[in-house]
C-alpha cells in the first residue's frame, strides 16, 4: 500500500511538473518533428534518468529542513532574494533579448545524452520536488526515509517519461500553440516569480 501512495503521489506531481510548457516540452516537440519518435523516446528516457536522481533529491532537501525547522527561515530568506533575482532575469530576457536561438542538430545517436545534458540544466526541477515533497510531509501524506523516497522518484520518472511522450505523439498538433506558449513564457515566469517573492517578503516581514 506504501508502494502504491508514493508511486502514485510522484506519478501525480511529476505529471503536473511535466505538463507546464518549458525549454523540455518544447525540446521534445522539436526533436520529434525533426528526427521522429523513436530517438525522441531515448531524449525522453535521458529526461527522465535525471528527473529519477533530482526528486530523490529533493525528498532528501525537504526532509531534513522540515526536521531542522531553524533552518527555513534562513531558507525562506535566502529563497526571497533569489526568486527577486529571477524575476528580474525573466523580464530582462522578454524584454530585451529578442533574438531567436536556432535548434542545434544532435545527432540521433545522442539522443539519450542530450536528454540527460538538458534535463540537467532545468534548475527548477529540484526546488519544484522539494517545495511540494514539503507539503506532502507537512500534511502528513508523505513520509521520509530511503525505501519512499526511491518509491516517489520511480512514480516521478514514470510520470515524467510519459507526459513527455505524450507532447512527441502529439507534436504535429502542439507545436504551434507551445511555440506561442513559450514565446510568452519568460514574462508568465517573471510575474509568478515577482508575485511569490512579494509575497515571501510580506510573510517575513509580518513574522
């Protein structure tokens, strides 16, 4: 039954992770229209490979802050100043960096290490575990130790691995309204990160 619940608690989360148009999505899409689905799939695993390691990660970050409870107000601290500092990147990207990047050509050999390559640079992978493993054990629906923990990461790259799926199935139909999505997805980023940090700020200083 402990099996089942973590499984299906990181099957869940990493879906919802997964689901949000990124830089990933997007590279998916890409990737299938250019080399089709068969190398997008070992682009995927690579994803995914990485997603496994990061949300163990993450579970490990929660766990030990929400035992050391001294801790996260120094965290929330240091997380205000650094979300302040992405909003800013974000709206500096939108609003001055305009140049299109163009994709570059991987060779469909290097499928599987280009996922590992870009799925390592999503910073946001570990933060997004570790906020909502947080949650999870402060409601008490997760609790933290090895066996769990490596429960949650294989739902998490279950989940993962076939959202992703989903978007190279897909591809042909998506690509235009993800192309928009993303085109706008620096300033989304920007604002959310803008609101959260306010709102972090307005919590520390009423504490």
């Amino acid at each position: 039954m402990i099996f089942l619940t973590c499984l299906i608690l990181g099957f869940c989360i990493a879906s919802l992770g997964s689901i949000t148009p990124s830089f990933l999505n997007l590279t998916v899409v890409k990737y299938s229209l250019r080399n089709g689905k068969k190398p997008t799939f070992y682009l995927i695993a690579g994803y995914a490979t990485v997603l496994f390691f990061q949300a163990n990660l993450g579970a490990y970050l929660a766990n030990v802050l929400m035992k050391n409870s001294e801790y996260i107000t120094l965290i929330q601290k240091i997380g205000t100043g650094i979300l302040f500092l992405l909003s800013l990147n974000f709206f500096r990207v939108y609003f001055v960096s305009k140049e299109k990047i163009k994709a570059k050509e991987v060779p469909k050999s290097k499928s599987y290490f280009y996922g590992i390559l870009m799925s390592a640079l999503n910073m946001m992978a570990i933060p997004f575990y570790f906020t909502f493993i947080s949650l999870l054990i402060g409601f008490d629906y997760f609790e933290y130790n090895l066996l769990n923990a490596f429960y949650f990461s294989i739902g998490s790259t279950i989940g993962s691995f076939t959202l992703y799926s989903l978007y190279a199935i897909v591809a042909k139909n998506i690509e235009h309204k993800l192309n928009f999505i993303a085109s706008k997805m620096d300033l989304i980023l920007g604002c959310l990160t803008g609101v959260v940090a306010i709102g972090n700020l307005i919590y520390l200083l009423n504490k």
